[in-house]
C-alpha cells in the first residue's frame, strides 16, 4: 500500500483514505423506569418498569371491575437492540396478563438486552366495546 506524504494534496489517481478507526465501543441505553397506575373504564393495573441497558423488567397487578361482565388484558412492548436498530417488540405471551368478571392477578416479566423504553398497554372489553389506555 502506497502512503501520502503528509505535504502534497491528494489527487484523483490516489487511493481513497481510510477513515480512523474508532476505539469508542457503543454506548449502552441510558438506565430509566417509572412506577404506573393505569385505568380503563373496567380495570386498572398498578406496579413498576426498569431497565438498565441489559435487562427490563415489568411487575404489578391487574384487577378486572366486579360489577360488570368485562374482560381485561395488559401488553408489555419494548425496544429491543437488533442490529445497531431500537426495534419494538412485544412481551411474548401476548396479551402478558388477562383477568375477567372481578378477577386479579399478579404478574412479573423480565428480558435480557440491550432493551429500553418499557411500556403498557390495558384494555377492557365489555359489551363488544373495548377501552384501552394507550401505552404508558
């Protein structure tokens, strides 16, 4: 490989320069979680998101209303590292918890990374109506 010296202006016959590589390895996403208290006209769900860059984690409860013959159901969705890309992605099992008719349940969920951006999703259906709260 021939070399420029560093006094002469490259020209169109010369070898295109290599860019410097890089000793900066990528960054990991920033660390972040919030604590939530969702409802929609029939349920509510309460608990807590993390993510540290390598792991994400969800917990809470979800309660489906007594009083009415309804259905519930929570999605967790986060963005996931695929590729150099922050895709979305969604829990699998899909809805993540499902109650009914007055019921409760607790539910954990956690993934490895690089992951960010953890976010819920409730909705309730009653009377071929569904409500949902959009993600929180």
């Amino acid at each position: 490989m021939t070399t420029q010296p560093a006094d002469r202006p490259l020209t169109a016959s010369d070898p295109p320069r290599q860019p410097e590589a890089s000793s900066e390895a990528p960054q990991p996403p920033p660390s972040g979680g919030h604590a939530l208290n969702i409802s929609t006209n029939y349920a509510w769900a309460r608990g807590s998101v993390s993510w540290n860059g390598t792991t994400a984690t969800a917990s809470g409860s979800a309660q489906d209303t007594k009083q009415y013959e309804s259905r519930s159901w929570l999605r967790i969705a986060y963005r996931k590292n695929v590729g150099g890309v922050w895709k979305i992605h969604y829990a699998e099992r899909d809805p993540w918890a499902e109650v009914s008719n007055g019921e409760h349940a607790d539910f954990e969920w956690s993934i490895g990374g690089p992951v960010k951006d953890v976010r819920w999703d409730l909705c309730s259906s009653r009377s071929g109506k569904i409500y949902c709260t959009g993600w929180k």
